[in-house]
C-alpha cells in the first residue's frame, strides 16, 4: 500500500484568508473600451469628467465665476450618470457602484446649488437658508 493512498487531497479553504495581499478592483473598473485601443479611448469617462471640469476651471480663471462652477457640479453629476449606466467606466470606479453615485451626484448638486446661490444677484433664492444664516451666525 502506497503511502500518498492514505491521505486526503488537499483542498483550496473558501474562507478568506486572515491577510490579504492585494485589494479587489471597484465593481465596474474593466476597461470603457477593448484592449486593443488608446489608452485615451480606454477610459474616456473618466477624460470626458476631467475634460469638463477642466474647462469649468478655466472659465471660472477667466473670471466667470458662476458658469465655470456650474460646469464643474454638472461634471460631477454627469460622472454619477456614467457610472450608474455604463457597466465598465474604467478609471472612474473608485468604491462600489452605489457609493461613487451618491458621491458624485451629492458633490455635483452641492456644488450646483452653491453656484446658484452665490451672491451678488444669486440666481437661486432660498428663503429658510436666511433664517438658518441669521441662526448660526
């Protein structure tokens, strides 16, 4: 009788290991586009984000303040629909699908609500954020 004809085979444990040696990729991470092209066209959602806030920055430089900074909540926002319709947005998947949406779209409508607020001749007037100022202040 063999010896190896006594022993178990030895089998892969399906408990995760007690340290880990790498982090998983964000659910959605893979490549925007096939191997084979650009590296630019491979993660062109996250170009298209960067891109658009660029642009806002320089037009706020340029002194337009109100429109360069609706430009980059529209941009964060628009990083929140890319995620949550593209399966694969390269780049732009940083934690959990949900959890980049509710970023993205939360800075994007703050920063888009700032905007419209912002004084002298604010576009948007909320009358209990007076109140709340007074309060606080």
């Amino acid at each position: 009788m063999p010896a190896e004809q006594g022993k178990r085979p030895l089998r892969k444990s399906r408990r995760f290991p007690q340290f880990t040696r790498d982090t998983a990729r964000p659910e959605g991470g893979g490549r925007a586009a096939p191997g084979g092209a650009p590296a630019p066209a491979r993660q062109w959602p996250l170009l298209s984000v960067l891109g658009l806030t660029g642009l806002g920055l320089l037009l706020v430089a340029l002194d337009g303040f109100r429109v360069g900074t609706l430009l980059i909540g529209v941009a964060m926002i628009g990083g929140a629909v890319l995620r949550w319709m593209l399966p694969s947005v390269g780049m732009l998947a940083v934690r959990s699908r949900f959890t980049d949406m509710v970023i993205y779209g939360g800075l994007g409508l703050a920063i888009v609500l700032l905007a419209l607020m912002a004084q002298p001749h604010a576009w948007l007037k909320i009358p209990f954020l007076d109140d709340v100022l007074h309060f606080t202040v």
